[in-house]
C-alpha cells in the first residue's frame, strides 16, 4: 500500500556505477519526479544516498535505480535502508554531494 504520505529512504547501488554520470542522472531523475535529497560517491565504488518525497514517486524512483541507472551503468544490486515515514521534507533539492 502506498498512500500520499511523505516518506524518507536511504539507498546504495552496486556495480558500474561510478564514472558513468550515475549521480547526474539520478539527480535529473529525482527532480524530474519532485524529489528531494542527495547522491555520492562512496570509496568503496557504490552510490549512495537518500531520496524524500511522496511515497508513489519514491516507489518509481526506487525502481528506476534498480533497473535503469544511467545508460553507461550496470547495476548488479540495490539497496534500500531505513524506510520511514517523514512530517516534512528535510531537503529544499536534490544535490550531488562531492
């Protein structure tokens, strides 16, 4: 079930996903779908970071960065960590986080 509530939700993407413009096309996708929050790089090669926003919209983002990913990527596994429930958006956009 996924009413309109806003929900918060940490990912990491594994694969080829660094060098590949994963994070500036994830950024389009989140904007694309009003969603907010942050993408980066992480030393172990994965992408990692948070997305807010309506729960449909956070269901299709979810599913985008499982499957799509930027068209040079290849994504082996995703994962998705402390799914909750949020009053308000704790992003004003969604950022690149160097």
């Amino acid at each position: 079930m996924c009413n309109e509530d806003l929900i918060s939700v940490d990912y990491e993407i594994f694969g080829r996903v660094q060098g590949v413009f994963f994070r500036k096309y994830t950024q389009a996708e989140g904007k694309k779908l009003g969603l907010v929050g942050w993408v980066q790089n992480t030393s172990a090669g994965t992408v990692q970071g948070q997305l807010q926003g309506p729960c449909s919209k956070v269901k299709e983002m979810k599913e985008w960065l499982k499957s799509t990913g930027s068209p040079k990527s290849h994504i082996t596994k995703a994962e998705f960590n402390n799914e909750k429930t949020v009053d308000r958006l704790e992003h004003s956009s969604f950022n690149i986080v160097k």
